[in-house]
C-alpha cells in the first residue's frame, strides 16, 4: 500500500502570505496526485490534480507541483477564504489521503 | 448541477448492518464510476469502495473487504453502501464522491455529497 505523509501537520499564517505545503508518498506514484480543501462540517473540494492542473474555477494563487515521491501545494497570497485544512491524495493505485495540513490565521 | 445526496446513517450497534445510499442529479449517472469515502470525526480521509460506471467491477479498502458492499442502480441514479458486521472503527461520516473520469475510474474525485454521519456505538 502507498503511504501517505504531509507537513506542516499545521501552519500558522496570515492573509497576503505565501505558503507551502509538502506532501510526500511512500513509493513513486508519477504525477497522479491531487490536491482537496476541506472547511469544517463541509466535502472535501478538489483543487488540483495530475499534480499541477488547477481544476476549473479555483483562483490562480493555488498551484501544484511536483512528482514521483515530492509534491508541494502552494498559495501565493493567502486569502481569508484559504483557511482550511489541505489533503494530499494518490490515485497510482486505488486512493490514499494524507493526514492533512491545518491552515490557521496567525 | 451536479448533486449528490447521501442517506441511511445513524446509530448502529457493533456488529449489525446498515445500508447508506446517495441519490445523484445534474449528470449522467450511468457515465461514471463512483467511490465511497469515510472520514473519522476530526480525522483524515479513507477511500473505502469503488464501482464502475455499470457495475461492472468493484474494489474495496482492505479494512473493509468482506464485510461491505458496494453497488448501484443507474435506473435511479442511486448508489448504495451495505455495511455488515460493523464495529466501532467503522464510525465515521460517509461521502459518496464521483469521479473525474468518464468510465472508467481515475481514483480522485470532482464532485461530493455532504455525507452521512454512522456511529457505532452499544
């Protein structure tokens, strides 16, 4: 089974930062990853996938990147409506989740 | 608009059985595969099943392998989850979710219903 691992576990930031968040998979995975936003009480929401393609209607300031093992999502200007936990996702076989990235306002 | 719409959760008792289901509108249903996913309150995200776009074959978390079944009826739009012998890790709220691609499954998922809390619990 592929494993899944993200840091920060959680990120403390304020709006206009740029952040970064690391995603890494226990074996090579290609570029078959994506990228969700999840607010409390709400489905996950998908934001990028083949690692780097920004899904329709997601603002420009998410972009993805990476492959193999390393993958980084990063926000170029934090907005208020960013803060959220990130999940990091393989689809090379079946699906995994990562544990999750906390994005709170510092 | 897409619209995915789940049901049939609630309290349970170890070891018995419950049956979800998510009604899907605003797409052709019958086009896509589509996947069950659990998330543990406060907790990460779990893939739990999969059936193709007509049923055709299915795929399940080892976690979950014998004792869940997953299927579908694209008459209804409907996609159901049979959860048996349940325990209290299975505690969780379930999301149908459908996935990206036409047909055949890509794994990774566009559109999400707002789930349905089972727990677990004597």
């Amino acid at each position: 089974d592929i494993q899944m691992t993200q840091s920060p576990s959680t990120l403390s930031a304020s709006v206009g930062d740029r952040v970064t968040i690391t995603c890494r998979a226990s074996q090579t995975i290609n570029i078959w990853l994506a990228w969700y936003q999840q607010k409390p009480g709400k489905a996950p929401k998908l934001l990028i996938s083949q690692a780097s393609t920004l899904e329709s209607g997601v603002p420009s300031r998410f972009s993805g990147s990476g492959s193999g093992t390393e993958f980084t999502l990063t926000v170029s200007s934090l907005q208020p409506d960013d803060f959220a936990t990130y999940y990091c996702q393989q689809y090379n076989s079946y699906s995994t989740f990562g544990p999750g990235t906390k994005v709170e306002i510092k | 608009q897409v619209q995915l719409v789940e049901s049939g959760g609630g309290v349970v008792q170890p070891g018995r059985s419950l049956r979800l289901s998510c009604t899907a509108s605003g797409f052709s249903f019958s086009f896509y595969a589509m996947h069950w996913v659990r998330q543990v309150s406060g907790k990460g995200l779990e893939w739990v099943a999969v059936i193709w776009h007509d049923g055709s074959e299915k795929y399940y978390a080892d976690s979950v392998k014998g004792r869940f079944t997953i299927s579908r009826d694209n008459s209804k739009n409907t996609l159901h989850l049979q959860m048996s012998s349940l325990r209290a890790e299975d505690t969780a709220v379930y999301y149908c979710a459908r996935d990206q691609r036409l047909w055949r499954p890509a794994y990774y998922f566009d559109y999400w219903g707002q789930g349905t809390l089972v727990t677990v619990s004597s």
